[in-house]
C-alpha cells in the first residue's frame, strides 16, 4: 500500500521512518512572543546589575536579606523565562517532525539547532485518531492526549492516521 502526500515528506531507513511537514507561523503570537523574550531578557540583565552593584556592593546592614530576596526573584524569573523560551519555540518553528521506531516516538519543532522535543515510548502509545476537538492528528500516551499535525490538511491527515496505524497498529481493529 503506497500513500501519496502533498506536503508530508517520508524518509525510512532501518533504525526509523522520519515524517516531517511545514507548519503555519501564527505571526501575531511569534510576534508577541518575541517581544515578551525581549522584555524578559532586558529586566533579567537589569535586575542582576542593580544586584551586583547597587545592592551588594552598598554595604548596608539590610543587603544580605534584600540580596537574598532578589536572588529568590530572579530563581523565579528565570523558571519564568525557560517556559516563554519554550513558547515561543513552539510558534517559531517553521516544520514540525515526527520519528517513529519500534521503541520510541519523538515529536519534534526545530528553530535551528534549538527546538521542543518529546518523546514517548511506543509501549504505552495509542493508535492515531484525528480528534474531534481541534481536527487533527492525535494518539494516548496514558491519559494524556497529545496532539500534532494541527497545520495539515484534512485530507493528509487522515492519509498518515492510517499509514501509521497500518505499519504500527496493525492488529487493533477498527471500532
């Protein structure tokens, strides 16, 4: 059974199939996004150089617990930043890939060498189904629902739910 895709492009070798496709850049959110990481970054080095040179070195007998302070914000603004990082990762990336081998199923958004990875282990993996909800692909790793493939077209979708359920689910029947 062969399948014929428009904007999927396949690549197998031995070890894992390689599917990747383009995806839609929302540019208002990688927009707002940007702008965020900007914000985050200036008052990330502005609060570190208030620390070092006006707070530490004033020597005053509040420092150390006002230095402790800002050294508990900036724990937290950082933890703050890693998850705008991460967001705005997801809307910079310009394809989106997907390997599968017998073991192990990676979805991954590249921006440059950067980019969101995850990974799940095809013993616990449902077989695709397009969700209802948000009208693309979609497979259970557990109770979670994990979604990808929300730029393909209808039509495409479905082509891959079956191609992969065919080559990985093939003894779980249709309901």
């Amino acid at each position: 059974m062969t399948f014929e895709f428009n904007t999927i492009q396949l690549e197998e070798n031995p070890e894992r199939l390689k599917i990747s496709w383009p995806l839609k850049r929302p540019w208002l959110l990688f927009g707002l996004f940007s702008l965020a990481l900007v914000v985050w970054l200036v008052t990330l080095i502005g609060m570190s150089i208030y620390l070092v040179r006006d707070v530490i070195g004033a020597g005053e007998r509040f420092t150390f617990v006002f230095s402790v302070m800002l050294i508990l914000w900036l724990l937290v603004w950082l933890w703050f930043g890693r998850i705008l990082s991460n967001r705005w990762q997801y809307v910079a990336a310009n394809r989106e890939i997907l390997f599968i081998n017998p073991s192990q199923l990676i979805i991954r958004r590249p921006v440059s060498i950067f980019g969101i990875t995850d990974a799940y282990d095809m013993q616990h993996v449902s077989r695709f189904y397009v969700s209802e909800k948000l009208n693309c692909p979609v497979f259970d790793c557990g109770h979670q629902h994990i979604y990808f493939g929300q730029s393909l077209p209808q039509d495409e979708a479905e082509k891959l739910i079956g191609m992969l359920n065919g080559r990985f689910f093939p003894h779980w029947d249709d309901e």
